[in-house]
C-alpha cells in the first residue's frame, strides 16, 4: 500500500536517511523500531510531504506522492499521528477532532465522531475542555481519535507511547490492533518500546543511523539475539 | 466633569475606538497566525480611505443619489479593491521571506509601508482630498439640567457597522471551518497542513480578511472626518497598533477592547489635560502595557502546558 524506495533526505547537509526501502502492505500493522535519532521521525514526515527529501520516490496505493504538499496528502488516505501528539492547546477536544476530518466530507462527522468516542470513551466528557488541559495519554487519545475522524486508509502513528504510564500505553497499544482488525486500517508504527511493537506488529523492520538494517515479521525479530540484545533488554 | 460632557465624550470615543479596533484586528490576526508585524496594515486602511473616497465621487458624478445605497456600494467595493491590496502586500512582500529571521520580514514591512504611501502620493497627489459630508442627520438627547449629548447619524452608522462586522467576524473565526483552519494554523501550522489545511491560503485569506476590516474604517474615515491624504494610515496604524498591544497582541477580542479603550482615552484626554499632548497619552499607553504587562489586558503568556 505504501512503497517507499531508495529514499534519503536530511536537514541542511545533515543526512537522517540514507536509502530507505520499505513496504508496507495493504492490512498489515507493520513496525518500525529504533533508537533515538536513527531516523524514524524524519521518514514519516517525509512520507506526509516534509521537505526534506533529497532523493528516492514515494507511492502511496499505487501513485506517486513523491513532492506532493503536506496538505495534499492527508487527503489520499494517509492520517498522521505525530511525535510530541500536536493537540492545538487552545482548541476545544471537540474542535480537535473536527480539525481531524478538515479535509472529509463533513456529513460523515457526526457518525465518525461516535465511532471514535466509542473507541476512546474517555474523551466523552472532555469534549468541550481545551486541548491543552488533557492528561499526556487523554491527548494521545485525542491525537488518535483525530487522525481517524478523517477516514484515513492508512495510519501513520509516531510514539504513541512517549511518555505514558506502561497500563496506558498498554491501552493505546490494545486500541490500534482493535482498529487494525476491526476497520481492515494498514497501520505503520514507529515505536521505541520495541517489545511491544513487535508483538502486535505482522510485519517490522529495524532502524539504524537512517538505514533499514534488518526485517522480518515481529515474531522473528523478537526471537532475534541481536535485536534482543540492542532493544529488549529487561523487557522479554 | 459634568454627565453631559461625560456621555458625550463616551459618544466620541466609542466612534473612535470603532476605527482603532477594525485597524487593530489586522495587526492581531497576522502576528497570530505569522507571528510579524505588519507595518504596512495602517496603509491599507488608508488605501481602503481613498478607494471608498474614489467610490462616492465616481457614485456621484453617474448619479446615484440614494445615501444608504452608495454607501453599501462603496462599502463592497472599498472592502474588495483593499482586500486585493493586503492579498499582494502578504504575496510579494511576506510569503517570500518565510522562514527567514523574523526581521526581515519586519523590514519588508516597513518597506511596503513605505511603497503604498509613495504610490498613493504619485497617483493621487499630495493635497489633502475631501468630500463634502452625504451623512447628515443628528439627535440632541436631553440628558436633564438644560444639558443635552449631540449624535449624529453617522455615528450611530459607524458604531453599529462596526458592532455587526465584529459579530460577524467573531462567528466566522468560532464557528465556520475557516476560522478553524485559521485558529489551527496559528497554534501548529505544520499539524494543520497534516490534517489538509493548505496553510499558505489560509495566511492569504488572513491578510484578505484584516485588510477588508481595514477597508471599512477606511471608509468610515473619509465620511466622518471628509478629508484624506496619503499620510494618514501612519498614525491611525500606530494607534491601532498600540490597541492591539494593550488588548493582548494575538487575541482578537484583545484587539476590540483595546481599541475601545484607546478610543475612549483619546476622547477623554481633552477633558482632563492639554488636547496638544494626545497623542503623547495614547503612545505612553503603549511604553506602559510594554514595561507592565506585556501580554495585554488578554494576551496569553507564552509559556503554556502542552
């Protein structure tokens, strides 16, 4: 569903990727771990139209979206939820999420927006309370709730983990299989709780210093002694 | 001071702060939303003053005699032909410099200010323009004692156009999906370009939308005082520059509030102190919000839970 191939790009003459191959297929929930600054964050960006692009194509279901503005994309199908959440701290929870379907068709609103308190029924009753004022795992909730009111067919999700109590983090982990399995959405997640990601993932590859340096499915990297030793310490 | 001088000055300067509040909404949404100031927003009012002034001549002279309808036509139309003005300022002097250093824009700014006053000057000349009144009418209210306060229509026109355009305007930017766009572009504009805003317009449309508030003070300029020239965007936009600081710059009810209370210290000032130094009062105001209270009487500090 989305194909990324031989993409590098950087900031300034820094480079953060250098050659990046990367399937991701059409219903799976495909992981990506690694480090801090490996990378992870500047190829998603990439991906949603950041200009930092230096070489390589991008195709999206088959066309390329490679150069494409920021703005442009979200409206193929890919929803993005960022590092650091991004909630607008002055907007209501309820305006967040109708930011998320800006680019949808408003008459799908209201019934999207049921589907997403169902799935977060926590935001129920923080629906008129500003963005900013939401505890870290509420506004992930929230950042979630806002990439999916805007239908997307493919789910980007930057660290929904940063920063969370485990049980939350657990929660929001147990919420993006639900949709996975329940709403057929491709998923690619970044994570640096490598165990968790790779449990949940079909797929997974792993990040180092702006390259892909192994694949395969989650369940062989996590056998894997030398991912064990870099990324699952403790954890297993 | 006695209640009819008292009501008649609150008169005068609610008429006054219409204008500064109109001005200053442009200076609050574009340091909101671009984070500059635009230097070059008093000019496109007085731009918007010379259109509408152009507007009632050309009326006029094809014979359109019907006040209320050449005032409707000029207020379209002045609000058009200005809006077109802040489009190109924001277009050739600001979009190229994004991302550069914050002065630079800055300077750019100045620096159209200093082209629209020059281009005015050359088109339409240095004298000083006028029009004779078409606004007429006014009611002497007995307020008891023999003491009577003087309204005149136009300023009934001023302040409730100015009432409307303000309602309007607040219920654009709460509720329409505009005004979302333009609230999300402000607080994160790379999130609103992940979720579909095409931030770029969104920007145009803010300079289109405080350059045709500009256009109606404009307009409500050259009716209520008759006489325009190419200079006068200089002050009229440092005072409502100074209305948007004391409001709290960024914040759009800041900016109404603020340009209601230099309005009404402009027209108490007399009252109390020597006329000559006017202008002094409304700019210590300014040297005083900034030593005190830099955000405002509604600004928002910048720290903020996130």
């Amino acid at each position: 569903m989305l194909t990324v191939e031989g993409l590098s790009a950087g900031y300034g003459r820094i480079e953060a990727l250098n050659g990046i191959d990367l399937e991701v297929r059409s219903g799976e929930i495909m992981s990506l771990v690694g480090a801090n600054g490996a990378g992870k964050t500047t190829l998603l960006m990439t991906v949603c139209g950041a200009p930092l692009r230096t070489a390589g194509r991008i195709l999206f279901d088959g066309e390329d979206i490679t150069g494409l503005p920021m703005h442009e994309i979200v409206r193929r199908g890919l929803g993005h939820v960022p590092e650091g959440r991004r909630i607008f701290p002055r907007m209501t929870v309820l305006e967040n999420l109708r930011m998320g379907g800006y680019a949808a068709d408003p008459k799908n609103f209201p019934s999207d927006l049921e589907k997403v308190l169902t799935l977060f029924p926590q935001l129920k009753q923080r629906l008129g309370q500003r963005g900013g004022t939401l505890s870290g795992g509420e506004q992930q909730m929230l950042a979630i709730g806002r990439a999916l009111i805007g239908r997307p067919r493919m789910l980007l999700l930057d660290e929904p983990s940063l920063g969370l109590a485990p049980l939350i983090a657990l929660q929001l982990f147990q919420a993006i299989v639900a949709i996975n399995r329940d709403e057929k959405l491709t998923v690619l997640l970044i994570e640096q709780n490598a165990y968790q990601a790779l449990k949940l993932a079909d797929r997974a590859c792993i990040m180092v210093n702006g390259r892909i340096t192994l694949h395969g499915t989650g369940a062989e990297l996590l056998a894997d002694p030398a991912v064990q030793a870099a990324y699952l310490e403790g954890a297993a | 001071m006695t209640i009819d001088i008292f009501l008649q000055q609150l008169v005068n300067g609610l008429t006054l702060g219409a204008f500064y509040g109109l001005i200053a909404l442009g200076y609050t949404m574009v340091y909101g939303i671009i984070g500059m100031i635009n230097f070059a927003h008093g000019d496109i009012y007085m731009i918007g003053a010379f259109v509408a002034l152009i507007g009632f001549v050309v009326l006029s002279t094809i014979g359109v005699v019907s006040v209320p309808l050449a005032i409707l036509i000029v207020l379209v139309m002045a609000m058009f032909f200005t809006a077109c003005y802040g489009w190109a300022v924001e277009r050739i002097a600001y979009r190229p410099l994004r991302g550069s250093p914050r002065l630079a824009p800055l300077i750019s700014a100045i620096g159209m200010s200093i082209v629209l006053q020059n281009y005015v000057q050359i088109a339409q000349g240095a004298r000083t323009k006028s029009l004779q009144p078409i606004v007429n009418g006014q009611y002497s209210i007995d307020v008891g004692n023999g003491a009577h306060v003087t309204v005149s229509l136009l300023q009934i026109i001023i302040i409730v156009l100015t009432v409307a355009l303000m309602a309007g305007f607040t219920w654009v930017i709460r509720s329409t999906p505009l005004g979302r766009a333009q609230r999300a572009t402000e607080q994160d504009a790379t999130m609103a370009a992940l979720l579909g805003v095409n931030v770029n317009r969104t920007i145009s449309i803010t300079f289109v939308i405080g350059a045709s508030l500009a256009a109606v003070a404009g307009m409500m300029a050259t009716l209520y005082y008759g006489v325009i020239d190419f200079y006068i965007g200089f002050i009229a936009g440092i005072k409502a520059f100074t209305a948007a600081v004391l409001g709290g710059i960024g914040s759009l009810p800041g900016a109404m509030l603020g340009g209601l209370a230099i309005g009404l210290i402009e027209s108490f000032w007399p009252v109390f102190f020597d006329l000559a130094y006017r202008d002094v009062a409304v700019f210590g105001v300014l040297i005083l919000v900034l030593i005190f209270r830099p955000t405002g009487l509604l600004g928002r500090p910048e720290i903020e839970k996130v």
